[in-house]
C-alpha cells in the first residue's frame, strides 16, 4: 500500500516568515502534486511535479521533488494571510487515481 | 464556469435516508472520480470511471454505496440507508491524464 506522510500536521506563523511543508513516501510514484484546499471548498491543484529533482516556483511558492521521486517539499517565503489554508500533497498511482497526505493546516497570523 | 459542478452543496438527512448526489465533470475529461473527506484527514478514494465505465471501486465503499455514470457525462453517487459514519464531504473531480479538478463538494450530516 502507497501511503504519503505529511509534515507537519499543523502550522502557525506570523506574516512575513518563511516556512517549509514535507511530503513522504517510502513509494516511488511517477508524479506527485500539491493542492491548497479552503473550508468548505475541494482542493485547488497548485503544481505537478513529473521529473525526480524537479524544482517548480509559483510566485512565494517552490515545489521540489526527491531525486528518487519518493518524497517532496513545499517550501513558502515571506508568508502572507491568504497563505491560510490546507495544503495537501497526493501521489499520482496507477490509473492517475491519487494517493493523498492528510494535510497541513497552516495559519499565518497578520 | 466551466469548472467541476456539485449538487447540492450541503445535505442533512435522517438516519435511515438515502441521499443521492450529483456531479458535472468538465466536458473534455474522461475521467471521474469519486472520494469522501472527513475532517482534517486528506480525501479517501471510493470510485473511478472512465467515460460510462466504472474502471474501480474502493474496499472502503460498502455495498450501501452506488455510482453511476450512465452516458459518460455527469455521474451520481447514492447511499441507502445512512449512518451516522457517512457524514463527510463527497469530493469529486474529473480529469484529462494530470490535470485534475475538484468540485466544491457536497457536505452530507447524518443525524
């Protein structure tokens, strides 16, 4: 069974600070990708990441996959209070269907 | 808006009840899926379809849980007789190879 561990659980910061989320797996999967999810709402896509050692930026956010595409970071600088959600990391597995985190709730307090 | 719709967004029912929901996928994407979110752990797979076909079903979803797809198009989830246990946020998502998009779910409460 494919699991993904997620760290930490739960985050609180202040506006302005940088943080870093971890995504791991004893599995290897083919591509991994990261979702921001609000209260009551599903899970946005944020990025893909296909290539062991792949970086991705968007904008403060920078994606990195494992070189043996087992584990990924999402890595958050100067964050801001519409940063404040659930982030969720999922495996692509077989039949693209996706192996999911349990999240990290992060907070970032004005 | 040509996003993934879910309808309805919230629903209360008895025990007892059967409730059934529905989704619109965008209309390019070929692929369905199904999965239930309680809160504060990540989504739980339940079912796949691709096109009018339902390719997997997860051991999780009992056989109280239904899903159909019937012309490749919008799909419905039903569950008959509703336990306390189903109350969840029923996620679903299409997608085209990578691309996946979610709707905004349909918060169910069991009472």
């Amino acid at each position: 069974t494919q699991l993904l561990e997620q760290s930490p659980q739960f985050l609180s910061i202040q506006e302005g600070e940088n943080l870093t989320v971890y995504c791991n797996s004893s599995s290897v999967f083919s591509s991994l990708q990261w979702y921001r999810q609000e209260p009551g709402e599903g899970p946005v896509l944020l990025v893909t990441v296909v290539t062991g050692g792949e970086v991705k930026k968007l904008k403060r956010l920078t994606f990195q996959f494992g070189d043996a595409r087992k584990d990924s970071s999402l890595h958050i600088t100067a964050a801001q209070p519409g940063d404040t959600g659930l982030y969720l990391c999922a495996g692509v597995g077989s039949n693209y269907q996706l192996i999911w985190g349990a999240g990290t709730k992060l907070i970032i307090k004005p | 808006d040509t996003g993934v719709s879910q309808d309805p967004r919230h629903k209360i029912t008895k025990r007892g009840q059967n409730v059934t929901f529905r989704c619109d996928p965008i209309s390019e994407h070929n692929r369905l899926y199904w999965y239930r979110q309680t809160l504060g752990q990540g989504p739980e797979f339940l079912t796949y379809f691709q096109n009018e076909a339902q390719l997997e079903k997860s051991r999780l979803l009992s056989d109280r849980f239904s899903a159909e797809r019937p012309k490749g198009s919008f799909s419905t989830l039903e569950i008959q007789r509703t336990e306390q246990g189903d109350s969840a946020m029923y996620l679903c998502a299409s997608s085209y190879n990578y691309g996946y998009t979610f709707g905004s779910g349909t918060r169910l409460t069991v009472v």
